[in-house]
C-alpha cells in the first residue's frame, strides 16, 4: 500500500453516517461514540470510501487509543500504519507524555502502546 492509495485525516460531522454504521458492525456503542467523534481519526480511499477508524482521548497528559473499526480487515494493518502516524503527530502537538490503547492487535504492541490498565 502506498499513502497515495489511502489517507488520513480527522472525522468530521459529514462522517458520521459512515462511522455509526461501522461501530454499529463491530457491536460498540455507536450513541456514545458520536459524542466523541473529535477523537476520531479516519482512513480512507482516494475515492472518499471510508475504510476504518481509531479514536484518541486525550486525558492531562496522557492518551487512550481506543475504538478501532474497519470496514474491511484485509486493509486493516496497512491503515493502522497510517493511522498510527496521524495519531503521533496529534499526540506530539499536545504534547502528550504517554500513550495508552485498549485494543488488542499486535501491530499496537508493535508500536510501543501497552493496555490501558483497568481497575477491578
């Protein structure tokens, strides 16, 4: 995959049709998630198609990468990459200290990111 092919960028309120659905089919909870939408950084085709998605909460100093959804799984490691770029650059201008992620595919662990820690 070239980054030609795809691109990133932040979701806006024309997106969210798309990514309700997309929350929607990966049983999260699409009503909630649309009041953090600023959070939410998209990749998609050149076309417009929207492919996937991951959010950024900021908290103090800190962020939680959560929420992650694609539309189709075979692109899902090449749009993380993408993705994961936007999400450092967004991080770095906050001057965020330290990532966090709640998902579980190992391209995250790849990256650094460990499990957000939950309370009992």
């Amino acid at each position: 995959m070239s980054s030609g092919t795809y691109r990133v960028r932040r979701a806006t309120l024309d997106d969210i049709t798309e990514l309700s659905a997309l929350w929607r089919s990966m049983q999260f909870p699409a009503a909630d998630l649309e009041k953090r939408l600023t959070e939410f950084q998209v990749a998609e085709t050149q076309d417009g198609e929207l492919l996937g998605a991951v959010a950024l909460q900021l908290l103090e100093r800190q962020g939680r990468v959560h929420s992650e959804a694609f539309s189709d799984f075979s692109v899902a490691d090449q749009a993380r990459a993408l993705l994961w770029e936007r999400i450092r650059v967004v991080a770095i201008n906050h001057g965020l200290e330290r990532l966090w992620t709640q998902e579980q595919a190992p391209f995250w662990r790849h990256c650094g990111l460990v499990p957000t820690i939950t309370e009992a």
